[in-house]
C-alpha cells in the first residue's frame, strides 16, 4: 500500500452531495482525493472515474483539452446513477507538472503534438502512475468497478493491480476546434477509444 486515508468531509457540488476523502502518499506525501457519492458499499460493481488533475481545464476553462469537460461528465453520471466514485489524481499533465505543462504548450503552438512536446522535453508520453488509484480503491473497499475513461492503458494498469474492471463506459465530451489535433493524437499515438 502505497497511501493511507487521512480526512473525509462533506462536499456539496451543483451535482449532489459528495463525501471528500483525502489521501497521502507515505513516501512523497503527495495528496490525492476521492469524492464519493452514495453507498458505494452495496453496488456490485461501482461507477467510477479516475480523473488526472488538470489545473487548466477543470479550473481555468482551457479549450486545449478535453479534461473539464470530462470531470464535469463524469461528476453528473456519477450523481445520476446515485452511487459512485471519482478519484481526483493528482498528477498533472499526465505527471510531467503544471510548468511543464506550459513548456510543453509552447512547442504544441510551434507544431509539435502533444506525445511529441513530451518527449522534446525529456519525459515519456505518459509518466502516470494508476497503482495509486488501485490503493485508493482498496481503502474505499471497492475492488469492482465499471470504469469512465476512453484510455485503455489505464484499464490494464488498474487491473494489473488488482481492481477488476466489469465495464468501460465511453466518456466522450468536449471536442472543439481548439482540441481536435489533440484528441487525434491520443487516438493515434495513446490509443484512446473515442467511438461509443
């Protein structure tokens, strides 16, 4: 186990009413949160999301992606189903860090794409680490669950560490003119599912 459970609280959103459970790293004391919604306890396979912080699309409207609009999504079919969670991870820009981020940006605006910036920068395409969020399931006493995400390398990451994924539920939101080239190259390069 790589996290412990540190402090919980209730989170009202314009979705519903979420409980907030705050997790911490051991070794890096990196914080982590879930919001759940309902009793999770008795669903046989638990709706789910697990949403990498993105400071420039859930918080600052970016049009660069798809993320906002995705943790929007995912909050409201999580509310409508009356139980579910949402595991917000916090490793931004697939865990590159919000000021690489940026530099990566800047070389997306001189034609790069966004696996590309990545690795002009010294980083692999995707620097995540989803055995977190399999410990964060296992503290909330979920094993099964049916996953939002069109990534399915996080659906083999999650299940090689133990949480079993019943079913992946398409998240397909938020195309504009200013992601298209993006979502493209997670599709292409990542493999991203964008079909329903």
């Amino acid at each position: 186990m790589q996290l412990k459970q540190v402090a919980e609280a209730n989170l009202p959103t314009p979705f519903g009413d979420f409980i907030i459970v705050g997790f911490e790293e051991l070794r890096t004391r990196r914080d982590h949160i879930a919001l759940v919604f309902g009793d999770i306890s008795t669903t046989m396979s638990v709706l789910a999301r697990v949403h990498s912080e993105c400071l420039t699309g859930d918080s600052l409207f970016s049009l660069r992606c798809d993320c906002g609009f995705q943790l929007k999504e995912a909050m409201r079919q999580i509310s409508e189903q009356k139980s579910g969670i949402l595991l917000y991870h916090r490793q931004e820009g697939r865990n590159i860090g919000l000021l690489n981020k940026i530099r990566a940006y800047t070389l997306q605006d001189e034609g790069y794409d966004t696996v590309e910036a990545n690795h002009q920068l010294g980083f692999a395409a995707d620097e995540r680490d989803f055995t977190i969020c399999a410990d964060m399931f296992k503290l909330l006493g979920v094993q099964n669950i049916r996953l939002l995400t069109n990534n399915p390398h996080k659906v083999k990451k999650l299940t090689e560490a133990g949480i079993k994924i019943i079913e992946r539920v398409p998240l397909i939101v938020g195309r504009n003119p200013n992601n298209t080239h993006y979502l493209d190259t997670k599709a292409i390069k990542l493999g991203h599912l964008f079909m329903q």
